[in-house]
C-alpha cells in the first residue's frame, strides 16, 4: 500500500513538472496581449513591461483595460493565437 502512494505521489509530480511550461508559455502570453490592449501609454512592448514591472497602478491600468474591455464584448479571445 505505501508504495502505491508513493508511485502515485511521483506520477502526479511528473505531471505537473510536464504542465508547468505551457502554462508559463500561456501566462506569458495574456501578459503580452494585455500590454498590447493598453494605449494610454504610448511606447514600445519592452517600455511597457519594464515601466509595468515597477509601477503597480500601471499594471492595475494594464489589467483593467484588458480585461475589463474583453469581458464587456465576449467575442474578443483573451489569449490570441
């Protein structure tokens, strides 16, 4: 029985360690698409995650005006391809 548990154990670790990358690649990329919604800041990508990565109320800024404009019009994917 313990070493049921055990195999289980490290089945479930080998399945998250294999998740793991997609959902950073998946993260990264709704983080890039909201950059992208954002124009109140007129800049490039980089200057928007670097100003994003160190001023809180610009990355609130950021968040609400994906989400809060894609949630209002739900033909428009978050995350596009």
């Amino acid at each position: 029985m313990d070493a049921g548990i055990v195999l289980l154990a490290k089945m479930r670790a080998a399945f998250v360690l294999s998740i793991v990358p997609v959902m950073r690649a998946l993260l990264r990329r709704i983080a890039l698409n909201a950059l992208n919604c954002e124009h109140s800041y007129k800049r490039s990508l980089r200057q928007k995650m670097k100003r994003t990565a160190m001023d809180n109320n610009y990355m609130i800024q950021v968040l609400s005006s994906c989400f809060i404009e894609n949630t209002l019009d739900s033909s428009d994917a978050l995350c596009q391809a």
